[in-house]
C-alpha cells in the first residue's frame, strides 16, 4: 500500500510552481530590457559612423571626379530634409553611387537616427562643397552630425573628423 502512495506524491512533485514561472519570466523581461537599451545605444553610435564614412567617402569621390573630369562638382547639403545632392556644374549627377537621382538621403531607416545639425562651408557660411576642375576645393568648412564635426580643409579638400 504505501508503493500506491508514493507513486501519487511524485507525480504531483514533478513540474514548475506557478511562483517559480512568473519569476523566471520575470528575470527574462529584466534581461531582455537591459539588452535592448544596451543594442540602442550601439546602434545609434554604429549608424553615426555609416554616416560619416558615406560622407566622407562621397567628399572624396567628388573630388576625385572633378579632377577626373576637369569639371566643377558640387555638393550640395540640406540639413532640413538629412540628405545632400550632387551637381556637375549645375547639372545633377543623376547615376552618382548610392543616390536617389543624385540626391542622397540619410533620413532612411538604416540611419534613422543621424541628423544633420548644421553645414558651414565658405565664408558665407554656404551649405555648397564645391571642388574645382583640378580637384582643389573653393572653400573649407565643416558639417555637424549628431556629435561629430567632419571638417574639410581649403583648397585640398582633405578632412577630418572630430
């Protein structure tokens, strides 16, 4: 008789309590927050960087295309919509990489999170990058994204970011 008992009393031990459940589910929420505050944080530092190489890369292109060419290229910026366009002359380049007929957003999904504070390029504080047709930039100046400063030196169009 007590073998008929002890069959009973370990089929109703097996198992998880409820208070043991919503503990564990509990700690699952506290972890899973802590990951996520902590996956935002480096998103929105990782989506700076992409920004800033896009910039940079498409700065040296342009030179690299007005020198090619023998050509004004410019770069034109608008902080109010995140994006900025590309002009051979005053003709837009409309087959530049990576463009929307030679505008280039940032306001996209990817870089959701980047903004373009302000552009100071040229005594007038102009939001035009102009390289003449030997590469040389006709004014330096500097562009605020987020926390980062790219700034592009005169007449060697080099630039750096801070």
């Amino acid at each position: 008789m007590n073998s008929g008992k002890q069959t009973i009393i370990s089929i109703i031990s097996k198992g998880f309590s409820l208070i043991e459940l919503v503990i564990v589910i509990l700690l699952i929420g506290i972890f899973t927050a802590i990951a996520m505050t902590r996956t935002n944080t480096g998103l929105s530092i990782i989506r700076e960087q992409i920004a800033i190489d896009q910039i940079t890369s498409d700065i040296d292109l342009a030179r690299s295309m007005a020198f090619g060419k023998g050509k004004t290229i410019s770069i034109i910026f608008n902080d109010q919509d995140e994006s900025y366009t590309l002009y051979e002359g005053s003709n837009l380049i409309s087959d530049f990489p990576n463009s929307d007929n030679g505008t280039i957003q940032l306001d996209n999904s990817m870089l959701k999170d980047v903004n373009i504070q302000s552009v100071s390029l040229g005594g007038t504080n102009s939001n035009e990058l102009k390289f003449l047709p030997l590469g040389d930039v006709q004014y330096g100046g500097s562009i605020l994204l987020n926390t980062k400063t790219i700034s592009i030196e005169q007449v060697s169009g080099k630039w750096s970011v801070n």
